[in-house]
C-alpha cells in the first residue's frame, strides 16, 4: 500500500518533470539554444508558448529582406520586453522591443537578414517575470528560378539618407488594431563586408503626437537595409518616429492619420 | 565558373556504394520527345519547384526537325540535360541542331548550351547581356537547389544576337517576338508555317508564375495582349502543359491581373508582407501547381514597390531630445 503511494508520488513527480520539460525543451532543436538563452535571458525562468506568434516564410526567396512578425498580445499579461534574434545568424540579436503605453501592441514587423538556414525567436518578458518563448525555423536556400542579388553598389542612399515615408493606416477589421508603417532610408551595413564599416540605426523611439513615448527599440545590424517598420497601435491619431544611427545622425517623422 | 561540389557531396560519397547508386538513379532525366505539330518536337518538364529529386526539370523544350537540320528552341537547366537532350533529338532524326535559341536569361532555359557548342546559339541582346552578367551566379544557385545534376555545368553564352524580326530555316518561316514582361528580355517564337507559338515564360499554364525579373506585372500583361492577338494554332508555355485551347494566355493574364490586385489592395490596407503570403489563394486558380509557394516568393519579389507607393513622405520632425 505504501509501496503504491510512494509509486503514484513518483509517477506524478515524473509526470510534472516531463511537462516542465516539454515547456523548456528548444521545439526547434537548435544547437544554439543553451548559448543563446543564457545569453540573451541569463537564468531567468522561462517556459516555449504558441502564444507568442513569430510569423516569416517557410523559406528565404532573399535572405536579405526576410519578413518578420513578432506579436505577444495574445499573451494577456502586460509585457516589459521583447527580444528578437536569429540562432544562426553571425550577429544573432535583431531587435528588443520596450512596448511602454497600452495604445501600442507588444508586436513589431519588420525585414531582416538571414546568413543560412535558422531558427528566428522572440523572447517575451511577461509581467510575472518569466520569458515567454516563440519561433519558427527559416530555410534558406532560396527558391525556383532565383536570382543572386542583383543590387549593385549604389550610391543612391548617400544622397537620401534618413529619408522616411509612413503612413497610419485604418484598422483593418473592425475593431482591429491600426497600423503605423515607417520606411526609411538607410544602408544597415553589418560589418561583416570587407572595407564596409558596420552603419546602421541602434535606436528608436515610437512617441504619440505629444512626445509620451509608446515603445523604445534597440535595433542591430541584422535588421534589413531600408528598414521598414510596422507598429500595431489604438487610439492614436498622429505618431512620431525618431531613430539615431551608430555614428550618431538622427532622424524623425511624424505622421498623421488617415483624414487626420 | 567552376563548380565545385558541396560538403554532404563528399560525405555521400563515403557511403557503401549500393545506397549512392540509389540515390543517384544515374541522373537520368528521362527525356521524352513528343511530336506536339508537323515537325515539332517537345520535352514536357514537371510542374515542380527546382528539387534534388528532378534535377530541375521542370522547363518545356521544343525543336523542331527541318531539311536544313533541327532548330532547338532552350536547352534546359544543366549540362547533363543539355547532353542528353542531344541524344533524344538524336533518336528522332539524323540530322544536326543547326541554330538554338535562348528564349530568356533563367537558368533551366540556358544552361544546356554547353552540349549544343556547334550550333549558333542566338539570344536577344539584352539576354545575352544578362547571361553575361548574372549567368554563373545563377547556375551556383541552381547547383545549391538541385546538387549533383549539375555536375560540370558552366555557362556557355549565346554567341549571336537576334535583331531580326523574321528567321527563315528548311522551309520554316519563323516570327520572332521580342519582349520583356518576365524579364525584361524575353523571346517567342510563332511559327507560322506550322501554327506553333512557343512562348517562353511569357506564358506559364496550370503551373504558377515566376516573378523573380520582372519589370513590372503591368509589362507583362501589355505582352499578353499582344500575344493573344497572334493568330497561333498550339501555344507551347514556358512551363506546363501546351495549350490547343487558347487558355493559356488568358489563365497567364488573369493570375497577373489577380496578382497585381492583391499585392495593391493589401498594400493601401497596410498589410505586412507575411500577412500577403497567407493571403487565400483564389478559387480560380485552385488547379494551377505550386500556388502558395510562388506567392510568397513573388510577395518578397513585388511586394516592396506596391508598399512604397502606397506610403506617402512624411514630414520631418525635429529630432527629439534623448
Ligand atoms: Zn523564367
């Protein structure tokens, strides 16, 4: 009888560390994974969750503009942070999102590049401290009759540097979120190119027409030339984006809603 | 160019020999000439993505066999292709392959050249110009998406431009079209004593457009037009099978038109890109191959310039303190 209960205890036991398992275990089975966590999350807890969405393609027709959606609204809770990097990248971190005002979503859109095939994540800071884990594996060996990069050096953004278009665009559904799309001009050099020093924007700061900000970014050379970001916003009738480059040029735009 | 083999070639290599050979499967591509016309010869390739698996073959090729030789009209997508293509037009005629035309600068339509070295071998200029320019990049591609077929592939350029309108061989009175929709160089060719237009990727049927070069969805169209207006018997595609129907065109046409729709309309809505890509696929087109995929791809190909036009500029703000 008490062999049996001690047996049952176990078997809880057992059962409960599987599941734990199964939460903390990489989905992906990316051989980056114990690197990358405690490297981006150190030791703090943290658990993989479908409802961290991490949208992008099967696979990368340009590995140089690869499109990502990050979006953790379905997570309910308030979110302090959200961390987006790709595993096999020479430089993994994209971005970190500081979402700091309820009229903008925790969620980012945007291009980046991918250097191979990989796993691309997004760390979810939640309220009750633990990170909340997304991601999806992109292929990268291109696709059908593809071309290489045709883009030859071209020195047009020397002349149109920090030039930005956007528009805030009506909900899409009713009731749905509206939508803030900025595209600026700008090389995002990585460094990694023989005789091309690593040039890109590190900063950004989404604020409503008064200057109160609604979400901080930290942005890395990953994130595709030309960046085109795209915020989920309620509420707001006129946005601002300011954003500043590692050699310390700045940039600002400020946009109006549609009939605003 | 020289094209080496990857690292899992080498790793294949060490395998016991029984499983390679299965694995290879001799890299036989199984050419099959059809006789589609009088004189008209076509190898119908598979409606698929460029794979290990079919060593991409996935082109239409057609010839056509006269008394002053056999005209060939794209070599495929290697040097294996190429060589055995020579072989199967070899067992339906005696006589050589005189002239060849490259119909545009995508690599399963030209990198056969190399079996083809005693023909002239023609391309519009701008064609030839792209072969020159992006030629070896492109067949490095396609080695990574199709490995070993590719073995000893390198590019053979078309060594004669066509400026003419009219080709006249073996009694054959040949109409050559010179136009761009799909890359900006892109030939058809209506025979005219046969009926017989072969359209090149100008045309694509019951298999998705590819959208990689296009100069614009709007070009493209403006060629179909003019090819709708030829008097043709039996349209040959690019890719898929030939049309005696005349749907062809129109299934070409109305995939564009459906096509530039959607990537406008979700660009005033502010779609995201990955949000076009999930986009339902339109009923119509529920029986054409490899819908979804060549979606995405001609999303990240177009999307961006319908995004641009749909944003406006935007009034700079003064740079905000820190
Ligand atoms: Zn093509």
């Amino acid at each position: 009888m008490e062999k049996c209960a001690k047996g049952l205890l176990l078997a809880t036991l057992l059962m409960c560390a599987t599941a734990n398992a199964a939460a903390t275990e990489d989905p992906l089975g990316s051989p980056m994974w114990d690197y990358l966590r405690t490297r981006f999350l150190g030791d703090d807890r943290y658990r993989f969750d479908d409802r961290v969405r991490v949208e992008l393609p099967p696979f990368a027709e340009d590995p140089t503009q690869v499109p990502v959606t990050v979006d953790a609204s379905a997570l309910a809770q308030p979110v302090s942070r959200i961390i987006l990097w790709a595993d096999l990248n020479p430089i993994q971190h994209i971005a970190t999102l500081h979402p700091l005002d309820d009229r903008v979503a925790p969620s980012l859109s945007l291009r980046i590049k991918v250097q191979q095939a990989t796993a691309v994540r997004a760390a979810v800071l939640a309220a009750d401290g633990v990170w909340y884990l997304g991601g999806r594996f992109i292929d990268a060996a291109g696709g059908g009759c593809t071309a290489p990069s045709l883009a030859v050096a071209d020195p047009y953004w020397e002349s149109h540097l920090g030039e930005m278009q956007a528009r805030l665009f009506s909900p899409y559904q009713p009731q749905g979120p509206g939508r803030a799309r900025f595209r600026i001009i700008h090389p995002m050099d990585t460094g990694l190119v023989d005789g091309i020093p690593e040039f890109y924007i590190e900063q950004a700061r989404l604020e409503d027409a008064n200057g109160t900000p609604l979400m901080r970014l930290e942005l890395s050379p990953p994130v595709s030339e030309n960046p085109m970001l795209s915020f989920d916003t309620r509420g707001v009738d006129a946005l601002r984006l300011w954003l500043r480059d590692n050699n310390g040029n700045s940039f600002a735009a400020r946009v109006n809603g549609e009939g605003g | 160019m020289r094209l080496r083999p990857p690292g899992w070639l080498l790793c294949l290599l060490l395998l016991p020999w029984p499983l390679w050979q299965a694995h290879g499967s001799g890299f036989d591509y199984g050419l099959e000439p059809r006789l589609v016309a009088p004189d008209t010869w076509l190898v119908e390739g598979r409606r698929e993505a460029f794979s290990r698996d079919n060593g991409g073959h996935i082109v239409n090729v057609a010839f056509i066999v006269t008394d002053a030789g056999v005209l060939l009209f794209d070599t495929g997508p290697s040097r294996r292709f190429g060589e055995q293509l020579r072989t199967a037009i070899a067992r339906v005629t005696d006589r050589p392959v005189v002239h060849v035309f490259n119909s545009h600068a995508h690599p399963d339509h030209f990198l056969g050249n190399q079996a083809f070295a005693d023909a002239s071998i023609w391309a519009l200029p701008d064609t030839r110009e792209q072969i020159a320019r992006d030629g070896d990049g492109l067949a490095e591609n396609l080695y990574g998406l199709v490995g070993d077929w590719m073995r000893g592939t390198e590019v053979r350029q078309p060594d004669r431009s066509l400026d003419q309108a009219l080709f006249e061989f073996g009694g054959h009175r040949l109409r050559l079209l010179a136009f761009g929709g799909h890359t900006g160089a892109d030939l058809a060719l209506l025979d005219e004593t046969t009926g017989v237009l072969l359209a090149g990727d100008l045309v694509f049927y019951q298999r998705a457009l590819t959208t990689p070069q296009t100069p614009g969805l709007d070009v493209w169209r403006q060629d179909l037009e003019r090819l709708a207006a030829l008097d043709y018997r039996l349209l040959v595609p690019g890719h898929g099978p030939l049309d005696r129907e005349g749907r062809a065109v129109p299934q070409t046409d109305t995939y564009l038109d459906w096509l530039d729709g959607l990537l406008s309309a979700s660009a005033e809505a502010g779609l995201t890109m990955n949000e076009v890509m999930q986009t339902p696929l339109d009923p119509r087109f529920a029986d054409i191959a490899l819908g979804r995929y060549e979606l995405q791809r001609s999303v990240s190909h177009l999307y961006p310039r319908y995004e641009q036009r749909a944003l406006e500029p935007v009034q700079k703000a003064s740079p905000a303190p820190e």
